[in-house]
C-alpha cells in the first residue's frame, strides 16, 4: 500500500488558484487529495488532469451544499472518518458585482454566504477535528478585507469576515496549546477567469499565487499576503486618515 505522508483537502477545488494549488501538490511525493466542490462533473475533470500530473498522488472527490451548515458538517465528518488531514485549503469563492449588490439584496446575501459565512463554517467544521492533531487549514481572503473600499464593499465585507475569524481562531487555539496552524491568505487581484472581465495589467499569475500559498502554508505563517507587495500596499491604505481615503476612488 502507498505510504500517503500528506492529506490535503482542497474546498473549492475547482477554482483556478486551488487547481493551481493542487498541480504543485501532486508533483510531490505520498499525497492524498480529496477535492470537494459544487460541480460533480468539473471536480472529475480536475482530478483527472491531476492524477496525470501526479500519477503516484491518490485524488478522490466529494461534493457538497456550500450554502447548508449540515451539509458542511456531514462533509467534514465524512472526509475525517477516512483520514485525518495534514492540511486543508478553503477557497471558494466568486466576486460579485458591487453595483447588483447594491440593489439586489439577494444578490447581496449570496454574495456575502459564498464568500464569508461559508469559508468560516468549512473552517470551523475541520478545526474541530484537527484541533487535537495538529496540520494546518488555510483560507484564502482577500486584500479586500483590509478596508471597505466604493468599488466592492460587500465583497470587502466577507472577507473582512474571514479575516477576524481567522484572526480569532489563531488566538484560541494558541491558548489551547494546539499544534494546529491557521493561514489565512489575502490575495491582491489575480488572473483567473473570475476577473477575467477586469483589466489584465497589473493581476498576479496565478501559477505564483499558489506557489505563495503552498509554500507560506508550509512554514504555518499567520498571514500570506499573495505577492507580497500588498502588505506595505495595504498597510498605507488601512492607516490613512478617513478625509484623504475618502476622496479616494478605489
């Protein structure tokens, strides 16, 4: 029997930052994938372009209810009973569009479950489990987070959401005791088809984003801003005083 040294669970894996992800994963040696999404069908066709990629790599699929807490419970129940994870990455997501948000409060209330609420419930579920092992659950934010912004404050607002939770489960189980690390990751803009509708110049590839993600998620670091560069790029903008940021049109 293979000798599966890493159990990784991708939520959301079929995004292109988590695809990414899972690509430099599987070039490793003694992985176990278990890749859990909405779409049955694009997780099959992930996983089969990942066991070509890592052909000694072991990857199985799940799906799941995103939006249901049952569903997310059942779902880490499940996956646990099978083994535990070494590390989990959450990070689905979408980028709604702040204008519909502002007139559709359903649009708004999807947007806000999708990328807050339910980052933090998959999270809070395998945090659960691991709490008493140890292993690491990454969540992937956003620069958004950082400071509500015009241009996409909803958006801005669950990640906020993600980033005090984190925050907040970083300090109890550092009370605890627990060798369980929490990552949280604040992507700045990213080329990937979800902003394949906003200017290209400027958006990080890919392919490094989720090499910041593997690796940072490695070395357990609190915080991984993905590039870097918007650490220093956000740090300016959350300290400056409300009379300039206001006038801001960002």
């Amino acid at each position: 029997m293979q000798d599966l040294q890493q159990r990784i669970v991708i939520i959301g894996a079929t995004s292109s930052i988590a695809e990414h992800c899972a690509r430099l994963w599987v070039a490793g040696r003694g992985v176990a994938l278990t890749l859990v999404g909405r779409d049955a069908a694009r997780l099959e066709r992930v996983a089969a372009d990942l066991r070509v990629r890592g052909p000694g790599a072991a990857v199985t699929v799940r799906s799941a209810d995103f939006s249901d807490p049952r569903s997310i419970r059942a779902l880490a129940d499940a996956v646990v009973r099978e083994g535990m994870p070494t590390q989990v990455l959450i990070a689905h997501g979408s980028l709604p569009d702040q204008q519909q948000c502002q007139r559709d409060l359903e649009a708004a209330s999807e947007a806000l479950d999708v990328n807050g609420v339910s980052p933090v419930l998959f999270a809070e579920a395998f945090a659960g489990h691991m709490e008493a092992v140890g292993g690491t659950i990454t969540i992937i934010g956003s620069v958004a987070g950082d400071r509500g912004r015009r241009s996409n404050y909803v958006y801005g607002a669950a990640k906020g959401l993600v980033t005090r939770y984190a925050q907040g489960l970083q300090h109890r189980l550092a009370g605890s005791g627990s060798r369980l690390k929490v990552v949280l990751v604040k992507p700045g803009p990213t080329a990937t088809p979800m902003t394949a509708h906003l200017p290209q110049r400027g958006l990080a590839p890919v392919e490094s984003v989720a090499r910041l993600i593997v690796d940072g998620s490695r070395a357990g670091k609190p915080v991984v801003y993905a590039p870097g560069k918007w650490a220093l790029i956000m740090m300016v903008i959350r300290h400056l005083p409300a009379v300039v940021f206001n006038k801001m049109n960002i």
